[in-house]
C-alpha cells in the first residue's frame, strides 16, 4: 500500500523558452540552463522536493529531444527518477499530467511543478504543500496562490473565497490574464493570486475530475500508456495516441471546472524567469546596479544586464541596457521591453534560422 503522505513530485519540462532566446534554445531551452544558480532551473526543481522522508523518486514528463538532458542533469545531482516520460508531441499540461497520473499509484499525492521557475524560499513553499495535504488527501484539487505584489498583466490570477484553514481558502475563480487597469482594480480589492501553474493533488482525484471534465484527454492518454515502450526509466507512450489527445491546459481542462478547488495563498519569492527583465531582478547586482555574468568589461555601465557565452564585450557608457551575447547571436535592448524577443523570434522563425535551435558550439551557462 502506498504511503499516502509521502508525495510524488511532477516535473513538468516541455516548455521551449523562447522568450530568453539566443541563450535559450529548442535544442536546450531555459530549464536546463543555469540562470540563477550553479544549478539548472531544472535540477533547482527536483531539489525543492527531495527528502526521501516526504517525497518519492520524481515523475519527470519531457520532450522526447531532451531525453538525454534530462538523464544528465539528474545524475549531475544524484537524482534516480521514478520515470521520464518522453512526450513525442506537445499536447499542454493536461495530457501531460494525465499520463503521469497513470505512471502513478492512484493513491498517490502528486505535487506537479513547472521545471523552469525560481522559488527563493522554498521552506515557505514546503509549509504551504503541508497546508494542503489534508485537504488533497480528502479528495480536493489544490493549487499554490503567488503573492500579487504588482499589478502584472502577464499571468492568470485566483480569487480566493471562504477559508477552509490556516493558510488555506477554497477557489472563488480562476481569472484570466488582466488588462493592466483590471490588475490594478485586483491589488486594490486585495483576495488575489497569481496562477503560478503549481499543483497537488492525488492522481485517482485527478484522474476523475479529467474524466467528468475532459474525457478526450483521458482517453487518449489511457491509451498511449496502454502502448507504451520503456527503455530503463525512461516510458514511451504511443505516438500516435498521444498525439491524439487535444491540448489543453490543466486550468481549462480541469480546475476551472472542478468542484472542490483549494488554494494556498504562499510568497515564497517566486519567479517564472519569463524574461531577461525578470532575471535581472533577481540576479545579484553590483553598486551600479549591474548584473554581468561572463567576458565582460564594464565602464560607466548603470543598471544594465549584460551577459557573455563566450565573445569579450566591452560596454561603456551605457544604462538600463540588456546585452546578451552568445557566440553567434547577440542581443541588445532597452530593459523593460524584453517582451519584444518575441518579434525576433517571429522573424527569424520565418527564416527557418539556426540560432533557434541550437549553438555553433556547445555552451554551457553558468551563474
């Protein structure tokens, strides 16, 4: 019998990253990257849930491409995975949930976390999966509230309703990604979240909602694990049923739809790192409030990120820059636009051009 307190962490690893591009690639997106640390976002994950006391082996759902990436950084840290699941196809959370869902016991409590954000105090992260425990033990779905401490336009927020415990209320609604005067409106009424995309729950009660709620999903899922290849730790699902299977997002498919919701509203100095902004936020600065990592020389530099993979760059007289440089694509922009990688990426999509998939060379970040 599975011991229903100890918990299986799900490292969910598909994303692509783009937004963090020329470091960021298809080939080697930003979780395998080290950004804030000398580890990866990646293996920073699987660390947040590793006392073998409370957590079991990780689920990891990958690309099939990072196979390989995934294995390493794992044995980097002395990690053995419970499985890796290789998706052969993006179909979004929801499918890739399911088929971890069904790699598990059905009594299993499964904590299901994005492998490319940062979590700066991960002791408040771990009394919030406490809060909850109870309750997903008592057939809820629950989800991890971040602390709104801005009115951000850029992610989903949740309403929270009746308290259930300390540090826990029921979910009055999942809201959609706000205008920047409805964020605002938010703040002020207070009783919001951001959706951080962080759940827990048991893989039965999951499995149940997304049969009430979305049997396609199931369905499709069931049947590419029914198929399945394994290869040591590594699963395999059927190529052509997984791909069956829509895609939608475990918010659409499932908690917006589910009955009893729950959510711990936690500030456990979370980051999705969804732009070279945002790593300049969290990386370290110096007096000028520069965050340079790499073959850089610096004169009259103020509030800038500027990071090199190899080329030497000498900036002088510059501020509030962003300059990424890599060996064979640069980058520079003013900060507080990096949301604009997206119209470099859309053109050079449009060339089929190399640096978005991979380096010249093989690169290896570090913090």
């Amino acid at each position: 019998m599975v011991d229903r307190r100890r918990i299986t962490p799900v490292i969910l690893s598909g994303g692509s990253g783009t937004r963090l591009w020329p470091l960021s690639r298809s080939s080697t997106p930003k979780q395998f990257l080290r950004l804030t640390d000398k580890r990866t976002m990646f293996q920073l994950t699987v660390e947040r849930a590793r006392d073998p006391g409370r957590f079991a082996g990780p689920i990891v759902v990958a690309n099939a491409a990072h196979a390989d990436l995934v294995e390493d950084q794992l044995a980097e840290i002395g990690v053995r995975p419970e499985a890796i699941i290789l998706e052969p196809v993006g179909r979004n959370t929801a499918p890739a949930i399911a088929v971890a869902a069904l790699a598990a016991d059905p009594a299993a409590l499964l904590l299901v976390m994005p492998s490319d954000h940062v979590i700066t105090d991960p002791e408040a992260f771990r009394e919030a999966i406490e809060a909850l425990v109870p309750f997903v033990e008592d057939g809820w779905l629950a989800t991890f509230g971040i602390e709104a401490d801005a009115p951000h336009t850029g992610y989903g927020y949740i309403r929270r309703g009746r308290r259930l415990a300390p540090g826990v209320n029921a979910v009055d609604r999942f809201v959609e990604k706000p205008d920047h005067k409805t964020a605002i409106q938010y703040l002020h009424e207070g009783g919001y979240s951001w959706n951080g995309g962080i759940f827990l729950f048991s893989a039965g009660y999951y499995l149940d909602a997304l049969e009430r709620s979305d049997p396609a999903i199931l369905a499709a899922a069931r049947q590419s694990m029914d198929g399945r290849l394994e290869e040591g730790v590594r699963v395999f699902p059927n190529p052509r049923a997984f791909a069956a299977a829509p895609s939608n997002s475990i918010d659409y498919a499932v908690m917006e739809r589910a009955d009893r919701v729950a959510v711990a509203p936690v500030a456990m100095g979370w980051s999705d790192v969804g732009s070279w902004d945002a790593l300049h936020e969290l990386a370290d600065t110096d007096e000028n409030g520069n965050a340079i990592e790499g073959e850089v020389r610096a004169f009259d530099v103020n509030n800038s990120l500027i990071r090199s993979e190899g080329p030497v760059v000498a900036a002088i007289g510059i501020s509030n820059l962003i300059l990424i440089a890599t060996d064979d694509a640069v980058l520079v922009m003013p900060r507080g636009q990096s949301q604009h990688v997206k119209r470099a990426i859309e053109a050079l999509k449009g060339e089929n051009h190399a640096t978005l998939d991979s380096f010249s060379r093989r690169v290896v970040t570090s913090a």
